[in-house]
C-alpha cells in the first residue's frame, strides 16, 4: 500500500529558475495551493481545488492559508562557532579575528561545548527558516563532528568542514598540513554523503594557510569528486594588502586560490568584494561560486557587493549570512541589508530576485538544485511558512500591498525571525512559532 501522504496547504510561492532573467516565466504561484509530500519528497503541487479532489482521505494536512509557503532559506556562508560572538564592538576584519574570533573558537577544543552550541545553532537556523547551510567548523576536527552530528539528528542538509590554519593564528588554534590533512580525510570517510550531509575542505583564507597546507587542501578538494570547498577572499582592503605580501608572486587574491587549486564546481567564496573583471572571469569559467554576505560586509564595514558584474559575467551567487560577522540569523533580514548595499551602489535587488537567491540561486551556487532550493516533484520537501501578520506593522503595511511583489518586499523589509511560522523538514515540522 502507498503510504500516507503529508500535505501543506497555503499560498504557494516557488523559482523554476531565475527572474532576473526569465521574468514571469520564472516563478510559479498558487494564491491557494496545496504541496503534497510522500517520503520527504515532493509528490505534487497545484491549486488546492484540484489536489483536494485527488489526494486520499488519510492525508495528514497541515493548514498555512492565510501565509506564503516557500522552499526553506539555503544560507551559503556561516561559522556556527561564532554563535557567541554576534554582536561584538568596534573592529574591521583582522582586529576583529584577533579580538573575538580567535578566543571563541578557542572553546571548541572542548567537545561538550561544541556539542551545545552545535544544537543552538542548528535550531537558530531552523526558527529562521534555514534547512540548509554551509557552515564553517573550527579548527578542532572534533567541532565538524559536533555539527554533522547536531544536523543529522534535524535531517537538515548541511555542508561543514574543519578549518585548516597553520600560520598567522594564536598556536592554540594551530594544526599542520599533515594533520590538517589527515583529520579532513578521516571526516570527509566519516561524513560525506552520509544522510543529507556533505563535507567542504575549508582553508579559512589564504593568510592563516602556508603554501604547503594551501597545496594539500587543493590536492584533497581534487581526490574526491563531490567534496567542496570553501574559503574567503577579497572581503576587506586591509587583507587584500596582507595577501599582495604573502603571495607576491599571484596576479590577484583570487588568484592565489586558483594556483592551488580551489576554484571549480562546489567551490564558493564568501565576499568577493575586492575582485576585478579577470577574476570574475575565472570564477565564472570554473564554476566557481560566490556568497554574498551583506550584513557582514556592513557591520565590518568591508564594503560593497557588486552583484550586477557578477550576473553579467554568468557567475553561481547565493546569499550567506555570515554569522557572527553578520549580524543575523535571518535569511529575510540578511535580503533587507542586500538591498541596501546594492542600492549604495547604484543597484537593484527586487523581491522576486532577493527570494530566488534565498532559495532556488543558492541551491545553484552549491549544486544542489536537483534536491532542494523549489518544489519541482521529486525534490527534497524542506520548506518554510512566512507569516505576512506576523507583527502589527507587518499586518498592517502587507494589507496595503496589492501585489504579490510589493508583499513579498514588505516581507523581506520587515520581516524576522518572527514572520517565520512554521518551517519543515523532509516535510515534517521542525519548527513552529
Ligand atoms: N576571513 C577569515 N576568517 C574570517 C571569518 O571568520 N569571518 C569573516 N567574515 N572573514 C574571515
Ligand atoms: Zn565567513
């Protein structure tokens, strides 16, 4: 017998690609819909008029009409190990890694403790409406257990990986290339596509990795088709001069990372400020994605995104959140300070592009769009309810909104943690307000 079937009804928002360039043609949109999920997949979707004549008299149905059902927020850039250091003073990048970063992930030699900050998090991002990130751990292999572990007791999709530095770091925060390496290998045998869990080999950038830790990392993101890789680059001037110095002999940052072997498929750097053109052509030719981290590149005033040259050269880009630099869990938040930053310079974000990064654009940056990022049959059911009454504001600005676009600006305007009511997993409820 086929097994029950779970269903959500609602309005139903979804990408089937890209409306910046596809238009219209670009989203599908059920003013009253019905999504039907067997097995964590998506089984069908429709008007609800024609899914209720259809589904079996024992569909478990859970009832959103009034809120917007959406695929769940894919964030492409966070460090879970920072959790506790969100909201810290006064520092640009390199002080502000000194300062706060280094002593926080210090704790991480403790298991116990990145036990529990692993399970906040994870539950952070499901109260936020995020079923998948690519996280950093920190240098302790132990801390990529930590949250392997806390993501697969959730079923979320997650991409993590112990960080590799042996230079230019505190020694407590030190390993080696060989150990480094060893400890990736041996994670990447425990880990990797196991459940909906995938590893990143992640040098934290090209200063706090030698030559030879940067070689290795490229040689391990090689040996294994699949695995991915992630990094930073170009975010602020200061680090850029500091690469110039330690790599003199590279055209550009990006370039560094390019001779070493780090660019390519599953390959996604957060930032990417302090590019030129050249880069962005090689970052397109290669496949290579970047995360677009705005509340970061604001509060540590790294400067501004330009998104428009990287959609103009065919670049993969998703939107991270980039906690704690970034100063919100809120992939609806993360979209307001996106907007912000293309307007000072000089662009636009519209709402129907801002979510389609939140969510199918992301997905693409980290080639996963044949699982998650819409709700194509077949996919893996990870969605999030957005309350458009969610606050007094909100309800009251939203019923002034004639169309879906203007609501859905609104929405990622005003919208937090709080706009989001329900999120689901394999399209069971993980979370609800
Ligand atoms: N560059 C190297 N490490 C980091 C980090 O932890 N956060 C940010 N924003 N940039 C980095
Ligand atoms: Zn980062």
């Amino acid at each position: 017998a086929p097994l029950p079937l779970h269903a959500v009804r609602g309005e139903i928002l979804h990408f089937l690609s890209d409306p910046a360039i596809h238009g219209e043609a670009a989203i599908e949109h059920f003013a009253d819909g019905i999504l039907a999920i067997r097995d964590g997949r998506v089984a069908e979707l429709g008007p609800a008029e024609d899914m209720l004549a259809k589904l079996p008299s024992d569909v478990v149905l859970d009832d959103y009409r009034g809120k917007l059902i959406l695929p769940g927020f894919v964030d492409t850039h966070i460090h879970y190990a920072q959790t506790d250091i969100i909201a810290s003073y006064g520092e640009q990048l390199l002080a502000w890694l000194e300062r706060y970063t280094f002593p926080a992930e210090a704790r991480f030699a403790d298991p116990a403790h990145a036990a529990a900050v692993a399970s906040f998090f994870c539950d952070e991002l499901l109260r936020n409406g995020t079923t998948t990130a690519m996280a950093f751990a920190t240098v302790h292999a132990a801390s990529a257990d930590a949250l392997f572990e806390a993501a697969r007791q959730r079923r979320m999709r997650l991409i993590t990986g112990k960080v590799l530095m042996d230079r230019n770091c505190p020694d407590f925060l030190r390993d080696t290339a060989d150990t480094g390496d060893a400890e990736s290998r041996a994670l990447v045998e425990r880990w990797h596509g196991r459940d909906r869990l995938l590893y990143a080999v992640t040098p934290r950038f090209a200063a706090t990795s030698s030559p030879g830790q940067m070689a290795r990392a490229g040689r391990l993101f090689a040996d294994h088709p699949g695995l991915y890789l992630q990094s930073h680059v170009a975010e602020n001037r200061g680090e850029v001069e500091w690469i110039a110095r330690l790599y003199p002999e590279a055209r550009s940052y990006l370039d560094v990372y390019d001779g070493f072997g780090q660019l390519g498929p599953r390959s996604v750097y957060a930032h990417c400020i302090w590019l030129d053109d050249t880069d962005r052509a090689r970052m397109a030719a290669t496949g290579t994605a970047m995360s677009f981290c705005p509340t970061s590149n604001l509060f540590l005033g790294s400067g501004l995104f330009d998104l428009a040259s990287a959609r103009a050269q065919g670049i993969r880009v998703g939107i991270g959140t980039d906690v704690g630099a970034g100063t919100s869990f809120s992939m609806l938040q993360t979209l307001n300070e996106a907007y912000k930053v293309l307007q000072l310079n000089g662009q636009r974000l519209s709402a129907e592009s801002a979510f389609h990064l939140a969510t199918l654009g992301g997905a693409e940056s980290l080639y996963l769009e044949d699982r998650i990022g819409n709700f194509l049959p077949g996919k893996e059911a990870d969605l999030v309810v957005l309350d458009p009454q969610a606050t007094p504001l909100l309800a009251r600005r939203t019923a002034a909104c004639p169309t879906l676009d203007e609501r859905l600006f609104v929405l990622m305007m005003l919208g937090d943690d709080r706009a989001v009511a329900a999120t689901h997993v394999l399209g069971v409820p993980a979370w609800r307000r």
